[in-house]
C-alpha cells in the first residue's frame, strides 16, 4: 500500500537568478516503519517547482520523530536557499515570505529560539 499524503503546503517563488516565478509545492507522506524488526520510521518528502525535483525520505527512530526531522530538513533547506538569495517566497495572497515567517512557520511548538 502507498503511504499516504497527509500534509502538502503551497507557496509562490521567485527564482533570483532568472525572475522566473513559480509553484513551490511541498507534500509530506505518512511516516512508515522500516521494518517490523526495528524502530526506524521514515518520512517521505517531495519538493516540487524548483530547478532541481526533490524526493527524500528523512528518517527516525519513531514516526513522531521521523516528523520531526523532515520538518527540520524542509525548513533548513529553504531557510538556507532564500538566505543565499536563491529563492524568494511569497504566500499564494501575493504576500512575501520572510525567512523568518517560514522558520515560525515550520517550527515546532514549543521550540525557544
């Protein structure tokens, strides 16, 4: 059975180098255990409408964590693309989006910063 998609974000990018805009759409999977003999879970991810296609499958040692981590992933990887001017983001209501809403954004609960 394929894992299902139970989160999926869309936002509006700018791609610096061109002036190109575009879709960024960013799908997470349901984690799903490795096998029954451990305790490692992964977590599918798919980045779609950057130059480069994402599909990455972030792992942890519960489908909580493997959450978490794949998160922490899709955050650090856009934080670190837009702080290079790489890419800028802006909310499908034309918005922008600042580095530090995506941190806020995909940052979780309870985390001090």
């Amino acid at each position: 059975m394929m894992p299902k998609v139970f989160a999926m974000v869309e936002a509006t990018f700018l791609m610096s180098e061109n002036g190109q805009r575009g879709t960024l759409v960013i799908r997470l999977e349901e984690p799903v255990q490795q096998s029954t003999d451990n305790d490692t879970w992964s977590c599918p991810i798919q980045l779609t409408g950057l130059k480069e296609r994402g599909d990455f499958s972030i792992c942890g040692i519960s489908s909580l964590h493997a959450l978490a981590m794949s998160l922490r992933f899709v955050s650090t990887l856009l934080t670190d693309k837009m702080k290079s001017g790489y890419l800028s983001l802006a909310f499908l209501d034309g918005t922008d989006c600042t580095v530090e809403d995506l941190e806020s954004y995909l940052q979780p609960a309870g985390r001090k910063q």
